[in-house]
C-alpha cells in the first residue's frame, strides 16, 4: 500500500512537472537551446521563472514542439521522476518503511526548480542533439555538393539579410527556379532542413540566409551550403553581447568570402565603412554596389526618389548600362537591399530588364517597414521584426517622408548591443525627438535612455506615454490616433525579454 501511494505522488507530481517544465522549454527554445544564454536568461528573471503563477506575458512567439523541443521536454520529465525516485529507492534498498515528508519534500523541489532541471537536462542531451544535428548536416551537405548544376548564393551581415534574401528570389524567378530558405532560417540546422526537405532537382539556384552569433558559425554553415556567390550587407553593431566588438563581426561575416570557391564571386555592399575594408583586401572575383563613391562601384542607384509609396531610382552599373526601376518597398535602405539582388543577377548573367521586372514584383516584408491598412484611416508601419541604430534611422526617415498626419512611435527600444545599448537607445531617442509628435514607450526601465534622449531632444513630456506591454500601448493609441496619422512599430522584443 505504500508503495501504491508513493507512486501516486511520483505521477500527480510528473503531471504537475509536465505543464510547468513548457514555460523552461519555451525559454530554452527562443535562446536557440543555448544552456549558457538560458542560464543567463533564469538569472536575470528569477522572478518570472520560478514563479507558480500562470505566465500572463503576451506570447509573440509560441513554443513550438519540434522534434529537438519534444525530445527534451521528454529527457526533462525522465530527469524530473528519477529526482523524485530517489528517496523511494533509498527506503526500498535499506528496507525500510516508506516515510512520505521526504518523498513529498523532494516532489515540491523538483516542482519548484524546474527551470533548473530544465537546464540540467538540455546539458545532458547536449551529446544526443549532437549526434543527431550531424546526420542532418551530413546528409544536406551530400545533397548539395551532388548538385554541381546547382547556384547557390549566401547571404550574411548584421542586418537586411532576410529582406535580401527575399528580394533576390523575386528577382532570379524572372529567369531561374529559385529555392529560399523561409523565414529566418540561417542555422547549420534550419538550412539542413530546408536542404534535405525541400531542395529538388528542378530547383536552379539556392539562396540561403546565414546568420551567426559567434566566430565560426558562418564557416559552418558556408561549408554545409557550399555557395558560389557571397554577399556581405552590412557590418554594425549587432549581437554585440556575443560577438564583444566589430572587428570580430567582420572577421565572422566574411568567413563567408573566404569559403568561394576560385571561381565565386564575392558581393559587397561598399558604402559600408568596414565591408570597404573587407572588400579591399578580397581578391576574388568582387561586384561592389552602394550610393556613393560610384566610380568604384560595378552597381549603383541614381536618381532617387523615395516617398510614402515606395521609391523610384535609375539601376546603373560601370559599363555605362542603365534601366529605370519602381519599387513598392519603402526606405533608402532598402534600394541597398535591391542593388544587391541586382549583383547577384548581373553575376548569373541576367539581363538589366529581367532585373527591373522583377523589381517591380518585389513584396513588402512582414514586419520590415510594411504598411498595414489598419481600416481607420490611421497608417500603421510594421517594423517589429527587429531593430539596431542604422535600422532605427532608416524607419524614422521613411515616417518623415509622410508629409500629412502626426507621426506616433511605439517601441521598446534596442537589445543585444552590448554596452554600447544604453547610449544607442539615448541617440534613438534624440532621433525620435526630430521626427515624431508623440512618443510610446514600452516598459519603464528598459526606455529610461530613450526618454532621455527625448528630453535631449526637448521633446513634449506630456507627448511622451510610458507603458507596460504592447496591448497598453494600443490603448493609448486609441485614445491619440486620428485620420492621416502615421504609427511606426519600431522593434517587439523576443518573449525572453522583459523588465
């Protein structure tokens, strides 16, 4: 009979572990199962993570249970019920009665310190996740190096990869069947997925993003996607908190040139201070495009006209060619993204008019400075996707080029930039104070240097709306917004990031 009702615990506590432990492996996820950034994460958040109140922050990225999330949540209740297993065993093995306070004790432990078991077990399914990621890879770098028909074009930089990415398969389906990657996907494991899962013999060219946290990472996913043409965006100061300074960014970003082949061609966006330098010292076939400094770019935009609508320009390159293009895209920064689809068209040998066609059919992104109809007459600008100082300058230049209405900002601010975050966020807010009539913070703390910057600026204090989450902010959009008006959502911030 004891052993019955110690075993009742073990399950009514495995029960009550297993919809506690989804919070953990949530956070475990969006640190990309990270042990070192999840830790990180617990201890800055002991409050909210070993809370046993029902988590009420407004989810913007759900879990997802995958077959790596599934597989630890498992591992992590086997962890959790052999915790709670061994004062049973203890009382079986010196045969003695079954005391319940120290099986209860335990239960309650393992219970409350679940975001600790969580990480136990992510650590200990380091070398199973290990060996599984690498029959993934293997088999997607099989794929491709048996596809020498096939193109593939890399793209990697601190910011406007994903927007490239995008535009250049628009542009290539004037001629080429394309592949994209989705998304974000730019891991050694999400382009294994899309490689494996998606890449077919019909497929002409590959583009795939390549996204990197630390030294190395682009070698390795370069080497997985063996690409003929890289492109570099930009260098800036983005992961900041992993990479620790610029010189390390560069030396990541262009592991991505050093893996061409001979014959590939290397892509850079010359306007850029330190891909100059890197594009200086590369020897390999080179295509440079930017605004300025044009008699040394191959690629280049003139006659630039940028509004509310979206933006016209004359594509020019050094021999003299030139064609006329209209683009739905809004922002300066993103004919930068533009010109680098037209490199990397130019280097498979399309034509100035496939070019400007494709142009033409290029989308909005979502959350990347697209214009949603919010049906109230009020213009609403999406940019949450995510946000760094060169990002932030780009979307309040597109605002003000909104000649009606009053200009309203909602943002949290910037993240991940290390310790230059405060003092980017106070220029963001002197920024906002030049641009915008009214001012919504998202949380207190985090925007103090924004605010800052806003008094820097002498902007309005009573302009100025300081809330706790986006739903708050809405709110007082409500009680502001009226016909013409232009909202610009400038950064969400990931679930992991709170006050």
């Amino acid at each position: 009979m004891d052993y019955i009702m110690a075993l009742a615990i073990l399950g009514i506590a495995l029960i009550l572990i297993s919809k506690r432990s989804k919070d953990s492996l949530h956070m475990v996820q969006l640190e990309e199962y990270n042990s070192d950034n999840y830790k990180k994460w617990v201890q800055n958040n002991k409050e909210r993570a070993y809370s046993f109140e029902k988590n009420t922050y407004p989810v913007k990225k759900p879990l997802v249970f995958t077959q790596r999330a599934t597989r630890l949540y498992t591992a992590n209740i086997v962890i959790s019920g052999l915790l709670i297993l061994l004062p049973i065993l203890m009382y079986v093995i010196f045969d003695q009665l079954l005391i319940f306070i120290p099986i209860l004790l335990v239960a309650f432990l393992v219970y409350r310190y679940q975001p600790d078991t969580m990480l136990l077990s992510n650590m200990l399914m380091v070398p199973v996740e290990r060996s599984i990621n690498q029959g993934f890879y293997d088999s997607a770098q099989k794929k491709i190096k048996t596809r020498e028909d096939l193109k593939v074009v890399g793209i990697t930089g601190s910011f406007g990869k994903t927007s490239t990415k995008f535009i250049i398969g628009t542009i290539l389906q004037e001629k080429y069947n394309v592949l994209n990657t989705p998304e974000s996907y730019n891991t050694p494991m999400g382009l294994s997925k899309v490689i494996n899962n998606e890449l077919n013999n019909e497929h002409e060219v590959f583009v795939a993003e390549m996204g990197a946290r630390e030294i190395g990472e682009i070698k390795e996913v370069a080497e997985l996607c063996q690409p003929n043409i890289g492109i570099i965006t930009s260098i800036g100061p983005v992961h900041i908190e992993t990479f620790k300074n610029i010189d390390n960014i560069m030396k990541t970003k262009y592991e991505l040139i050093e893996e061409l082949p001979a014959d590939g061609v290397a892509i850079f966006n010359y306007d850029n201070e330190h891909l100059k330098k890197l594009a200086d010292k590369t020897f390999k076939e080179k295509l440079l495009y930017g605004l300025e400094d044009i008699e040394n770019l191959d690629i280049y935009a003139d006659d630039i006209v940028v509004s509310e609508l979206g933006s016209t320009f004359t594509l020019r390159d050094k021999k003299g060619n030139s064609i006329s293009c209209t683009t739905k895209l809004l922002g300066k920064h993103n004919i930068y993204n533009i010109l680098a689809g037209a490199c990397a068209a130019i280097s498979l040998g399309m034509t100035f008019e496939e070019i400007s066609k494709g142009i033409s059919k290029i989308e909005p992104i979502p959350h990347r400075l697209n214009i949603i109809d919010s049906g109230t007459g009020v213009i609403v600008i999406d940019d949450a996707f995510n946000s760094n100082p060169i990002g932030t300058k780009a979307a309040l230049d597109v605002i003000s080029q909104f000649k009606e209405g009053r200009k309203i900002i909602v943002t949290p601010g910037m993240v991940e930039l290390g310790a230059m975050e405060e003092e980017a966020n106070k220029e963001f807010g002197v920024n906002i104070g030049k641009v915008c009539d009214y001012a919504i913070l998202v949380g207190e703390k985090r925007t103090k240097p924004i605010y800052e910057g806003l008094m820097e600026a002498n902007f309005n204090p009573a302009n100025i709306f300081i809330v706790n989450n986006l739903d708050e902010a809405t709110g007082e959009l409500g009680k502001i917004t009226r016909p013409k008006d232009v909202v610009l959502f400038e950064n969400d911030l990931p679930d992991n990031y709170n006050e």
